[in-house]
C-alpha cells in the first residue's frame, strides 16, 4: 500500500469539514446580513461534528498517531516497544468495540422512541448512528495497524 494513498475516512472528513465551513459561513451571513438565522444550520453542524471527531480518530487510528506520552516507551527496547504497542491498540479496540455496542444500543432506543430533530425533524438515530459508525471504523483502522506491526515483527525476526 502506498504511503500517501487516499482513503475513505480521508475523504469523509474532507467533505464533512467543507460542509461544516459553509453551513457556518452561511449562518453567519444569514445572520448579520438578512439578519435571519437559518436555525438548522447549527444542529447540522452539531451532527457533523460527532462523525468528524469518529472518522479523525480512524485516521489517527490508521497510523498510531494519537498523543501519547513518551516518557515510558521512549525509555523501551524496539523489542519491548513493539508489545506495548501491541496490548496499547488491543486495549484500543477493546475500548471501541465497547464505546460502538453502547452506541448501536442508543440508536436502537432512538429508534423505538422514535424522537426528531428539532430543526429539520430528522429522525435522531439518523445523527446517532455517526457514533457507532466512527468507533467501527476505528476499530477496523485499530486492527489493521495492530496486524501491520504484528506482520513486521515477524519479518524483523526471519
């Protein structure tokens, strides 16, 4: 796989990111300009918000580039190092596989409750689902990189 390959997430967040910037923008005019406030603006920018936030932690995911601290690690053998990244990403994915099952339990109820937005009346699991949808693609991007270092420490050992 390439190095600066485009991926989906990468994608997302970029369409995401450009709509949020012009909904705002057009609030914002709206606003102080025809001073009339385009009220759905703000709830769909909240919505898109929460699936930015998920798609960048995959990226993050995709190539362990979340902050850390390396005050520890940095003191490791590349050996040692390694394993730690190792239990650090599984426990990664165990928290994530957590976070999208309570997520996925939360649409559930959304659904059955069968609540609205208050803006556009768009059913709530509709936004909700954006939280179980990140986590599993952090979850995916987790165990890739997690198989990518399993993988290269084998190689390393041969």
């Amino acid at each position: 796989m390439k190095k600066n390959s485009i991926n989906f997430e990468s994608v997302i967040t970029t369409i995401v990111m450009l709509t949020m910037l012009t909904l705002v923008f057009l609030g914002v005019i709206s606003r102080y300009v025809l001073h009339f406030s385009f009220s759905f603006t703000e709830e769909l920018v909240c919505a898109m918000f929460v699936l930015l936030s998920t798609m960048g932690g995959a990226l993050a995911s995709k190539e362990n580039s979340h902050y850390t601290l390396d005050l520890i690690t940095g003191m490791m053998k590349p050996g040692m190092k390694r394993v730690f990244l190792i239990i650090d990403t599984g426990l990664t994915c165990v928290a994530a596989a957590v976070l999208m099952y309570t997520g996925i339990t939360m649409v559930q109820s959304q659904m059955k409750i069968g609540s609205l937005s208050i803006a556009l009346k768009i059913p709530n699991w509709v936004y909700g689902s954006f939280v179980p949808l990140g986590l599993a693609f952090i979850l995916f991007r987790s165990i890739q990189f997690m198989v990518r270092v399993y993988k290269n420490t084998e190689e390393e050992e041969k």
